[in-house]
C-alpha cells in the first residue's frame, strides 16, 4: 500500500492525515457554495413570484397621463375632439380618444382594440381604464407604418372595415444626457 505525499510548497512534504489550511479551506468553500445555492434559489423563487404579483396588480384600473403636442390626422384631415394618452414612457399601448370612442393602440403587437366609453373613467387630467375589459378580438387593421421621423414618431393605420387612415405623430422625449 503506497502513501500519497502532497506538495504544498516546493521543497515542503505534507501528510495528508496531519491536520492543514488545506481542510480549513474546503469548509469555507463549502460555506461558500451553500451561500451561493441559497442566493440562486432566492433569485429564482422571487423570478417565479413577480409574474403573479404583476397579476394581482392587474385588477387595479391603469392611469394613462395626455402626450403634449402630439398630431391626429384621419383621412389627411385634422379632428376636432381628440386627444393621446400613454400608460408610460415607453410609448406603448397608446390609448387614442376621438369624441366619444377610444382607441387601445398596441404599437409592437400592431393591434387596435375599440373601448367601451362606459368603462374608462376620467380623473383630472388622466383616464382610468381596467385592462381586464380588453375587447377578445381586435379590430381589422392594413398598412401600418411606424416610423421616427426627426422630432417625432408616426404611426399610420388604416382601419380596413371603415376604411379610415389614421395619422399619428408623437414627440420625441426630451434627451437631456448632453447638456
């Protein structure tokens, strides 16, 4: 039976049975890991949980804030009673008021989806709404067309079952970084 003679520094012979930094540090490793295991595991049972804090925080009616000098042209023609709101600073979903019908306007998903005026409520200067009213099927819609142009987004549509084009410009965000 050969005995294994471990080298801790050169010109140093160890024994592996006499006690060493060596154990000393194979336990703080351990610690270590089991500090890192609980970390992780924290990380992904807080990764499973947002999704369903998120949908308890549904049921809450979402506050849209107006966009300031933004444009609406349908059918190159200005209206009258309109108005954008937006639910963040991303600038998407737009809800988009003209009169008394309100447009829900999803930009990524290329979807419109027509409100019911009894279930948005006006609050000072916002618009409550519950995105749990969100109509099942959205409306038929052709042509879209989301460009930045300069100081400001456009987004056109054309409605293809009233055959209505709509033209919407929105302003850039101010980019402070540089001054």
């Amino acid at each position: 039976m050969s005995r294994r003679i471990y080298f801790s520094r050169p010109g140093r012979v160890r024994d592996p049975a006499s006690k060493s930094p060596r154990g000393a540090s194979t336990k703080k490793n351990a610690a270590d890991r089991a500090i890192c295991f609980s970390l992780v595991f924290f990380f992904l049972c807080a990764a499973t949980l947002l999704p369903l804090a998120s949908a308890f925080a549904a049921d809450k009616p979402v506050a849209w804030k107006s966009i300031q000098q933004a444009l609406l042209r349908v059918d190159d023609q200005p209206v009258k009673n309109w108005n954008v709101y937006e639910e963040n600073k991303k600038g998407d979903p737009l809800l988009l008021e003209m009169g008394n019908r309100y447009l829900l306007i999803e930009v990524r998903e290329r979807k419109i989806f027509e409100l019911a005026p009894a279930k948005i409520e006006r609050k000072g200067g916002q618009l409550l709404w519950d995105p749990a009213g969100l109509p099942a099927e959205p409306l038929a819609t052709s042509n879209w067309i989301i460009r930045d142009v300069g100081f400001a987004y456009r987004i056109g549509i054309r409605l293809a079952t009233e055959n209505h084009a709509i033209d919407l410009q929105l302003p850039h965000p101010m980019d402070l970084r540089y001054l």
